[in-house]
C-alpha cells in the first residue's frame, strides 16, 4: 500500500485534552489500515503557544518522535525538554502532556498502540 500526502486527512483540534490553543494532525494512516492494532499514526504539530493537556493511557501505549522544535513533557508528574531525536512513551495507566517550548513549531510523529 502507498498513501499519498494528498490522501491523508489534516484535523484540527482547539484546546485538546484541556491544553492551549489549537493542535494540527495530519493522519497518515488510520485505525483500519493499521489492522486495528495501531489507533493513531500522526504527524503533530503544535505553534508557539499550543499545547496538549494532561491525560491517561489506559489498554495502550503512546509513542512521540520530536522531528523539529523543543518540547516540555510532564512525563507522568516528571517535567523534562525534549528535542528533535528524542523519544516519549506513556501507557500502563500513565499520564503525560506536551507543550510548545520555543518560538518555532514544534513537530513530532505520535503512535497509539492497542494493548491487544
């Protein structure tokens, strides 16, 4: 299978999980082509400002990869930066929120794997 960028879906979501401003995910593929194992495979980005608010993985884990831009990561009550390279992974009932450090937009590829 080959998906074309064109063919991939760009949401759009205003203060989500409770944090700041808007959040872009681009989709690149869904639930469905991932065979029901993956629920989300995202390109995220987040403008100076934004952020994502605090919340719990419960029956799954989620991966961030920072591709550009700096972060601060409350990694289950833990604050730390992360910057392009690093990596993030909360699930087991852990919490974590993100946010926009820096003046530039942040970007980072976000993968929810199903416990199955």
């Amino acid at each position: 299978m080959i998906k074309k960028a064109e063919e991939m879906k760009l949401e759009i979501r205003e203060q989500m999980r409770g944090g700041n401003g808007n959040v872009e995910i681009m989709h690149i593929l869904n639930i469905d082509e991932m065979k029901g194992k993956v629920r989300l495979f995202a390109k995220i980005t987040l403008n100076p400002g934004c952020s994502i608010g605090m919340h719990q993985h419960e029956g799954e884990e989620e991966a961030y990869y920072i591709l550009s831009g700096t972060a601060k990561v409350n990694d289950n009550g833990t604050e730390r930066i992360v910057k392009p390279g690093d990596a993030v992974l909360t699930g087991n009932g852990a919490s974590h929120s993100i946010e926009n450090a820096a003046d530039k937009p942040l970007e980072f590829i976000a993968v929810i794997m199903l416990y199955v």
